[in-house]
C-alpha cells in the first residue's frame, strides 16, 4: 500500500513539475524572441515541496549549440537559486516578479567556437595538467591547432585572466612544435582578447575558466527579480532587475 502511495505522489509531482518545465521554457522562448524552447529543469528531488516552503530551490535554463553573432556556437545556461515563490508560481510555471537569491549566467566555448576566433579548424582545449576526460577547473589550458600558414599542429598553454571586464588569454608556454619555432613565432596566433560585456552574459565576466575542454565564462548577480526573459540563456536582464 505505502509503495502505491508513493508510487502515485512521485506520479503527481513529476508531472506537476514537468508542466512546469514547459510553461517555463515557452515563456522564456517567447519574451526573448528565441527560434527553440530551451531546456528546463525546475525545483529538486520533490518539486512539490515548494507548495510548503514557498521556495524553488534551483531553476536552470539551458541551451546547446546557438550560433551567437560575433561569438560562434556556444552552450548557454542561466541558474537562479533559492527563489521565493508562490503556490500559484509552482503550480504554473510562471515565475514573473519571484525574486532569486543568486543569478548565474554561464557561456561555454568549445574548440570550434574559439577556433573560429583563431583561424584555426582543428583547435583542441584541454586541461595542461589533467588528462582525465572531464578534467579540473583550471586558470590555465592547452591549446593544440595549426596556425594559418602552418603545415603542422602547434601546442602551447595560454592563461586564462580578466582584467577588469576584459578577458585575456595570452600563450605563456610553447609544447609542441617544429623546433625552429619560439613561442614569439605562434603568441599571436593563440592570443586572444575580449570585452566579455559584449557576450550574452548577465553582466560583464566575474570568472573565466577551462572546464571539460571548453573556456566558461560566468557572470553573476544577487538577489535579481525575475522576468522570463532574463532567464533566457543569450539575454541579459532588463536594467532594474537586481538592487
């Protein structure tokens, strides 16, 4: 009896939260002129929780592989935290005026997307000291493509820095190349700089990173009032959404 019981609320809440789910990424898609409905995880292990604690512990909006004009093909994702919900809210999805704890806007940029930046085709990120598939949060990475103009592959490890809202990545050890090759001969070719408010990021970079093969960049804000098109992945919030 008590397996039916549960059976039947892990039923209920799934699909409480599934419609959710759905009525989130259609919101999101429409206020913010997407051309598909990002994917959409909402609540926790029980979603219907919230109806008692008048709180979403987690929403996160994610999406794959969006060609972003002067940036490439990225994967963007938007995170609120502890946000503050009615029982109306859970119930529909519609999270208008709920106000999150935490605002994170992530943007990924694999080795085609910084590749497209460099010129190069067949650039590879990893990790310069981990070679484990996932690797490690690094301020560093490694870098191995072939230049314009070369025959051959080059290796080298850039670091990975923000100087005020500009990113800069900057070659600071040659790996692997023909040995007539210094570093001076392949800096420019692996070096590369950006003003990240001009990313599709919440506001300018707090964080610049390697992860998995790709460069992640962050941004940040607290206690942020949400509007569905705030949570899209490539729109920054409306100005006055955070105090």
């Amino acid at each position: 009896m008590i397996t039916v019981i549960g059976a039947g609320f892990w039923l209920v809440d799934s699909s409480l939260a599934a419609r959710a789910e759905r009525n989130i990424s259609r919101a999101v898609a429409e206020s913010a002129n997407l051309e598909e409905e990002p994917a959409v995880y909402a609540g926790s292990s029980i979603y219907t929780a919230a109806l008692i604690s008048g709180e979403l512990g987690h929403v996160s909006v994610n999406m794959l592989d969006v060609p972003v004009p002067g940036v490439g093909v990225v994967n963007a994702r938007t995170e609120v935290q502890n946000v503050e919900v009615t029982r109306e809210q859970v119930l529909s999805g519609d999270l208008t005026g709920a106000r999150a704890e935490l605002f994170t806007r992530t943007l990924r940029m694999d080795g085609v997307a910084l590749g497209s930046h460099l010129g190069m085709t067949d650039l590879d990120i990893s990790h310069p000291t981990d070679i484990s598939p996932s690797g490690g949060m690094a301020s560093e990475a490694q870098l191995t493509g072939t230049p314009e103009g070369f025959e051959d592959p080059v290796s080298v490890v850039v670091t990975l820095r923000l100087v005020g809202s500009e990113f800069q990545m900057v070659p600071v050890t040659l790996i692997d190349a023909h040995p007539d090759l210094t570093l001076d001969d392949v800096a420019s070719d692996f070096s590369w700089r950006v003003d990240t408010r001009t990313l599709p990021l919440a506001d300018r970079a707090l964080a610049a990173y390697l992860s998995g093969g790709s460069i992640h960049f962050q941004s940040e804000a607290r206690n942020v009032e949400i509007t569905m098109r705030a949570l899209s992945p490539l729109a920054a919030p409306e100005e006055d959404s955070a105090d």
